[in-house]
C-alpha cells in the first residue's frame, strides 16, 4: 500500500499527520509531509503552496525542521489545516 492510497482524502491526511504530530517532533513532521507532497505530485503542490520544487525538498527531507510558513502553506496543498484543541 502506497502512502498516497492511505491518504487520498483530507481526512485522511488529516488523520495522519495528527498520529505524527503527537510525536511532538518537528523532523518527523517535515518528513511525514515530504512523503505526502511526493504522493501527491511534488510539482502540484509546489504550485499550490507557492513554493518551488527545490524549496519543498529542501524543506521536507528527513531531519529538517520547516519554518511554519512552510508547514502551514504545504498543508493547505494537501487540504488541510492546523487548528488549536484543549490539551487532553
């Protein structure tokens, strides 16, 4: 199973990235997102996010820690968003 098959909805890929983000670790969240913007066409969310290809790469390998705007604006490509819940 591909990642792209586990997350074609953004439901999906809300789903995932919330189980990453509860790891609390800005790399694997930079990974987690580079492995989706590669399912889902590197070039398309480029031109979604407004960012160039090398920008996105750069930004998502394994280990990098984006800026916000990065995160923020690859998340939106991919039909998603950030919001703030209580803590539980």
């Amino acid at each position: 199973m591909t990642v792209k098959s586990m997350t074609d909805s953004p439901e999906d890929i809300a789903g995932h990235l919330s189980r990453v983000m509860q790891n609390h670790d800005p790399a694997l969240l930079a990974a987690a997102l580079g492995s989706l913007a590669k399912a889902h066409g590197m070039t398309r969310v480029a031109e979604e996010s407004g960012l160039t290809r090398e920008a996105l790469y750069k930004a998502l390998r394994p280990g990098a820690q984006p800026r916000f705007e990065t995160v923020q604006r690859v998340m939106q490509a991919l039909g998603v968003e950030l919001r703030v819940v209580p803590a539980s």
